[in-house]
C-alpha cells in the first residue's frame, strides 16, 4: 500500500451518506471522474472516495452527482488479486479539503440521512 497526498479535479459520478452501524460515524463516500489528455487521446479514470465525520455531512449537503470538484486528501492505492488470480488496483482519497468548481444535479431529499442503511 502506498499513502500519499493528492489534488484532483473532476465530476462526482456516485455519492452516499449515511452513519456507519457500529460507531455511528457519520461516512460520505462516492466516486470521482478525473478526465486525462484531450480529444481522441482522452480517457477517464475514475478515484474512490470517503469524507468523515463533522465533515463529511458538510461534504454532502453541499456536493451533488455531476459537481465538478478539487478535492485534496491522502491517497491509498490498494492491489488485490481475485479467486480467479487476476490482479486489481483500487485508488482511494480520503479528503481533506475540497472546492465545488460547478455544481451538479440537486439530489432529492438532500437534506436526508439514511441512518439505517447498512454500510
């Protein structure tokens, strides 16, 4: 595993808050499309992550799919190899600060917190 600081700028793609069961910490995580190059030689990759706590709930009353973000946080880079044997990178940030650059679709009931979903 490799912890390091990133920024990135990208569009939310997922988002979802909720308090974990057992500790009742409140969690946002989501996901972030991070465009690279331009034109034909454009592709997308797409960064996990997770806001917590005081934060986090910020995070998410102000953050909808589509927001376009700078987002810095610590970035975990985590390699596992499924039952078939084939090898898999997973790249999560958790943030530290961020800045909406523009804003994205408005969520229905943003105001509203799944406390009972499980996590």
């Amino acid at each position: 595993m490799i912890n390091s600081r990133v920024f990135l700028i990208g569009n939310v793609g997922k988002l979802e808050g909720q308090y974990t069961p057992k500790e009742a910490k409140y969690l946002c995580k989501g996901s972030l499309a991070v465009d690279i190059g331009f034109g034909n030689d454009k592709e997308t990759n797409w960064y996990n992550f997770v806001v917590w706590e005081g934060f986090g709930e910020i995070f998410f009353k102000l953050v909808d799919v589509g927001t376009r973000l700078l987002i810095e946080g610590d970035q975990l880079i985590r390699k596992w190899e499924d039952k078939d044997g084939k090898e898999h990178t997973v790249i999560d940030v958790t943030v530290r600060d961020f800045t909406v650059i523009a804003r994205g679709k408005k969520k229905e009931g943003a105001d509203a917190v799944d406390e009972e979903a499980p996590f």
